[in-house]
C-alpha cells in the first residue's frame, strides 16, 4: 500500500504569557498533500474574486470584505481542510512547580496538538508560524520527541505566515475559535457573521464544547 502524505499548518491565538486572554489556543489546519495547490490556487481565485489583496488574518476582519471571509468559511467546509485546536486556560498553567519556562510549555502544547490521529502508515510535513529566534531549535526538538513515537514526522519547520495561504486560514479560523471565547463583548458584526456561519456548518449552537466533528475539532488540555 502506498503511504499518503499530509501538510499541516499550525497557528495560535491569545498564546502570550500575560495577554489578559483567559485562553490559549493551538490550531492546525491539514490536507493531503496533493491537495495542496488545489487550494491554495482556489483560494487565490477566492481572493481575486473579491478584490482582496491583503494577508489573510483574523484581526483584520472587517464588514468591508464580509463576502470574502464568508466564502472562505464555505470553502473550509466544502472541501477535505480539516482544522483542529487545543484551548489551555492560561490561569491553570503553573510552569514554576514543573522547572520549566513558559517557552517550554508552549511546545509541550504543539506535541498535544499534533498528537492526534496519527497514520503511522502515512507522513506529515508541519509548518509552523515563526514565532522568534529560537524557533527553529525548539522546532527540532518537537520533531525528534514527535518521531520518537511515531517517526512518520518527514518535515517540521518554521514559515511566515504570508508564504502559505493554508497557514494564513489556519489563523483565520483559529481566530474565530478563540474570539467566542476569548471576547465577552463581541462588537465586531463581520466577526459575529463568521461565528454564526461556522455554527451553522459545524451544525452546533455551542462553539465552546468540544470535539464538533473531525471536520472542526475542539480539546480542551486539562492541566493538573
């Protein structure tokens, strides 16, 4: 049997120490990868469609391109995209009584979210939002821990966010999942559109549970 391979492209949401944020999240959006340029080019045709010439980012959201953000959330749901996120209540995190750094934590968190649902018949190629310096040698460290296990992990890297417009809806919809929860007076209309379309494809009322689907999965990390 061939093996198949996937590219996942991971983001977060609210993930800085001391943000005022209740919760963190780490989301990824996966795709076989043959899909891969099928996407991005019915993604770019999406962007040309609407006149949209900027970078795809939740905190941009506005009414003035609701027609486009709309689309892209019925595009998500349309096609074999899959998005998965993991939500971590900041105030539970106690890095001091385990010895290691916020830092740390942080990729301990990545290991939670990519440990999930793994083909050890298949590979995966990950990327990964530059986040600083360090990145690349955190990220080496998240890829030998991670094939230790499994070792179908080919790739895990670090990339910008505008070189990947899978990378950039992977922020989009993270971003979604964590305005619900994150933003007790949601006064942006066009971002209050976007959750109500997400409810009405994942067929739920309640964004805050967890495990919609496999389409649009939710856990909770329960800290001791």
């Amino acid at each position: 049997m061939e093996s198949k391979t996937f590219n996942i492209y991971c983001d977060e949401s609210c993930h800085i120490e001391h943000d005022h944020k209740q919760f963190m999240f780490l989301g990824s959006i996966s795709c076989a990868y043959p899909q891969v340029k099928r996407h991005t080019k019915r993604i770019s045709e999406l962007k040309q469609e609407h006149n949209f010439y900027a970078e795809i980012k939740w905190s941009k959201v506005s009414m003035s391109k609701i027609r486009f953000y709309l689309d892209l959330v019925d595009y998500f749901f349309d096609t074999d995209l899959r998005f998965r996120a993991i939500g971590i209540n900041k105030s539970k995190i106690r890095c001091d009584d385990f010895c290691f750094s916020y830092d740390d934590f942080y990729y301990k968190m990545y290991y939670q979210l990519l440990n999930y649902n793994i083909d050890t018949l298949s590979h995966y190629n990950v990327y990964l939002d530059i986040k600083d310096t360090l990145s690349a040698i955190k990220v080496r460290k998240l890829k030998e821990i991670l094939n230790i296990k499994y070792g179908v992990f080919r790739n895990i890297q670090n990339i910008r966010s505008e070189e990947s417009l899978l990378m950039q809806l992977s922020d989009f919809i993270m971003g979604a999942i964590s305005y619900n929860l994150n933003c007790e007076e949601k006064k942006n209309n066009a971002k209050v559109q976007i959750l109500d379309r997400i409810r009405k494809h994942a067929k739920t009322t309640n964004l805050e549970q967890t495990n919609y689907s496999d389409k649009l999965n939710l856990f909770f990390i329960e800290l001791k």
